[in-house]
C-alpha cells in the first residue's frame, strides 16, 4: 500500500523542547484505498522492494516521480527482519519503507521537507513553499500498463474543524 506520513513542521520543535516527541506534530496518516501482495506486483517486485515510480504532485502539478526500489537503503524484507527481533509483528501489521527518494534529483522529490533542504544546500534558500490551506496532495503508483495499482491518495490540508 501507500502512506502518505504527514508532519507539521512548525509544532515539531516545540514538542520536541518540551520532551514529548511527535504526537501532535504528527495527524493521522493517510493510506492508499488497495493494498496487495508482492506477488501482485510481478515484475516490478525485486530483491523485495518495489521497483516503479511513486508520483507525487500538489495542486495538480507533478512533485515527483522517483523510483521506490532504485536507491531503497533496507529491502522490505531487512525492514521486518529488524522489526521482529524485539517483537512480533501480528497479522494486518503496516512496515513503512520511509520517504522514496533517489540520488539521481531529476526524478524529483516525494518529501517537500528534503526537497525544500536540497534547495537550501544548493542555492542558500528553499524556493518551495511549506502547504498552505486549501492544496492537495496526490500520490499515486501505476503498473508497466499505467493502471494505478493501489488507488491514488488524493488528500487536502485542512484547518483543524474545517
């Protein structure tokens, strides 16, 4: 399945300060309306990792594409197996990969937070804007055939109550 994990920058250092570390600086997380099974990826599920590009894009505009599996420092299957040395993991149980990005930055970002730090490194100041109220947020991955294959995430930034 996706996730789309999102972080409220601006709260984050103060819960961090005060020793809580990320409850409200962390909403709810979104997830993709299909998930399925490697087998279901076919050709694009290698040394367990998913080979495709993760499509991203905000109001519309494409964000990114970088590939899921090209530059995945810990396969799915190191993921778990790390996982499970100090617990078991139960049936239903979501392992997240972390934020897709590549070496190669033509493929673009899937995380405004990396995207607006590379900019900083490169040119002395981000130039992509934090979310405002009000933009959307897509992801979305789609087969060799360009059928989506777990459904797109297609989420809104909304005022608390709005």
């Amino acid at each position: 399945m996706l996730v789309n994990d999102w972080s409220l920058r601006d709260l984050i250092p103060g819960e961090l300060a005060k020793g809580f570390g990320f409850y409200q600086s962390k909403p709810a997380t979104a997830f993709s309306p299909v998930a399925v099974t490697p087998d279901e990826l076919g050709e694009a599920w290698r040394d367990s990792k998913v080979h495709l590009p993760l499509i991203s894009r905000i109001n519309g505009q494409e964000f990114g594409r970088p590939d899921a599996g090209t530059d995945m420092t810990f396969s799915f299957a190191q993921l778990i197996a790390h996982v499970t040395k100090t617990r078991r993991l139960g049936a239903g149980a979501i392992v997240g990969s972390g934020t897709v990005s590549n070496y190669d930055r033509s493929r673009g970002s899937s995380c405004l937070a990396e995207k607006r730090t590379l900019e900083q490194l490169e040119s002395g100041a981000p130039r992509t804007p934090f979310l405002q109220f009000g933009d959307r947020v897509s992801i979305e991955m789609l087969d060799a055939r360009g059928q989506s294959i777990f459904g797109a995430l297609d989420n809104r930034v909304v005022r608390p109550g709005g």
